[in-house]
C-alpha cells in the first residue's frame, strides 16, 4: 500500500519551493574552474565560475573563486565588484586578503606603477 503525502502549504508555498535552485547546482562548474586556474587556464575557467554564480548565487565561494579569477586575467575593478559581494554574503578572510590585493593593484594603477 503506497500512502499519498499530504501536503498542507499553500500554492504560494509550493510553487516558491519549485523555483528555488537546488543547493546542489553549480559545484561541477566551480570544480571545474577551480582544476583549469590551477593550470592557468584563467580564460576557460572565467565562464565556469560565471555559470556556477548564475545557478547557485547563494554560495559565496563560487563568487570568491570568480573574483582570484578576474583578478589573475588583470580585470581589478570587476574583480573587487564580486569579492565584495562574496565578502557582504559571507566574512571569510581570503576573501578579505583577496580585496585587499585588489585594493593595491588598483592603487598601483592609478599611480602609474601597474
């Protein structure tokens, strides 16, 4: 006898958990990323983490992972833009090194000693 689960929520309730990403999603990208930084692929491994955000925005490592990407293909500004939303999401302190290192190549820069 197989019994039928009730289920007392509301269409609202129901339909916002259908939509919710899995918590799941998005590591195979981000392993991904990880494996091809590591062998300084930073081009390939740029639109991995960038799809591991997309289907998972509430991992702040996915966006740490695609901020150390940015900042290694020499693209500060948007570099220090997702570090500091994984640092608003989660107070980690690689992250917080990893904006720190941005903040001096970005002074550097304005400087003239690139």
């Amino acid at each position: 006898m197989v019994k039928k689960r009730i289920d007392n929520r509301d269409e609202n309730e129901r339909r916002e958990d259908a939509l919710r990403p899995d918590s799941h999603l998005g590591y195979d990208r981000d392993a991904l990323g990880v494996h091809l930084m590591s062998r300084e692929a930073f081009w390939i491994a740029e639109p991995q983490f960038r799809r591991a955000v997309w289907l998972n925005p509430f991992e702040a490592e996915f966006k740490n992972h695609l901020a150390w990407c940015l900042y290694r293909r020499n693209q500060f500004a948007e570099a220090r833009e997702w570090a500091q939303k994984a640092l608003d999401q989660k107070d980690d302190p690689n992250t917080r090194a990893l904006l720190g290192l941005i903040e001096r190549k970005i002074g550097c820069e304005r400087k003239g000693l690139g």
